[in-house]
C-alpha cells in the first residue's frame, strides 16, 4: 500500500513542521488559522507525494 509508505509519513512530516514554523515565526496569526493552515499544507503534501511516487513495481 503506497499511501501508508510514502503519502501518509510526508503530509505529518509536513505538519510538523508548518505547526513549528508558525509557532515559533507567525505568533500573530490566530490559533485557528494556524491549525488550518497546517491541515493544508499536510493535505497538499499528501497529494502531491502519491501522484510523484511511482507505483511500486511488484503491483501492490
């Protein structure tokens, strides 16, 4: 299953590391857009990562 090695690893990668960001950089914008934002991100990651991985070739 693609999805659980590659997209799902990156998207709470990407999470982290926008949630960190924004704490630590972006303390003005409200706790509320902060955590959309970061679901965004995650998101958008997600999607970009499983359609740049190939499909491993085994056919699982």
């Amino acid at each position: 299953m693609r999805i659980f090695k590659f997209t799902v690893p990156i998207a709470l990668l990407v999470a982290g590391i926008a949630w960190y960001m924004l704490h630590k950089n972006f303390q003005e914008v409200p706790g509320t857009s902060r955590v959309w934002i970061t679901i965004g991100a995650a998101i958008l990651s997600g999607v970009i990562a499983h359609f740049l991985f190939p499909k491993s070739e085994d056919g699982q």
